[in-house]
C-alpha cells in the first residue's frame, strides 16, 4: 500500500513539473530537467526504502530525511544557473543524492545486523 502511494506521488509530482515547465516563462527547460530527475531519484530512493527489510526507526527517520533533502534538492534547481560547466547547485544535488543512496546502503546492512 504504501509503495502505491509514493509511486502516484512521484508521478503526480512529475506531471506537475513538467505542466509548470511548459507553462511558465521563469521555469526554464534546464531547471525543470533538474528537478524531474530530483523527483525521480527521490521516489525510487523511497520506494526502495519501503521495499527493503528496515527497522521502523530507520523506515520513519529515512523517511522524514529524505523528503526533506528531497525538497532541498528541488530548490537548488530551481536556482541553479543554466548550464553544465561549473554548476555549484548541479554538483550539490548530485553530492545530496549519492548521500542519500549511501545512507539507504549503509542504513540496509546496519539494520540486518541489529
């Protein structure tokens, strides 16, 4: 049940971006690239916190956390600048997601061992 809810969630979530990048003038291409590939890591890095074997307090706290930098992430888009060469805010993003899969690995063998 809860795996259903976050994939719709990601999906509406998705489909919103996309309707406010191809409305908006401000919302530039670049930007709503970043924040649908930060929706998408986001709901697979949930889904497969539900999918995995964890402790509640890790479910519940992991949960939390990465919505939180889940939305992080999203402003960061937001105000990245236009381009791929010496983008602070794309390097932030990638470090944040790459911290986020390594806490969900790290959280999936602690938990086992518990």
């Amino acid at each position: 049940m809860t795996k259903n809810i976050i994939l719709i969630t990601g999906i509406i979530l998705l489909v919103a971006n996309l309707l406010f990048g191809s409305m908006l003038s401000a919302y530039l291409a670049f930007n709503m690239g970043i924040n649908c590939g930060v929706i998408i890591a986001n709901t697979v890095l949930l889904y497969f916190l539900c999918c995995i074997t964890l402790k509640d307090a890790f479910r519940i706290s992991l949960s939390f956390l990465f919505s939180f930098l889940g939305f992080v992430e999203f402003i960061l888009g937001l105000l990245a600048p236009q381009r791929y060469e010496d983008n602070g805010y794309l390097v932030a993003v990638i470090l944040i997601v790459a911290f986020e899969a390594i806490v969900l690995v790290i959280t999936n063998l602690v938990s086992k061992n518990i």
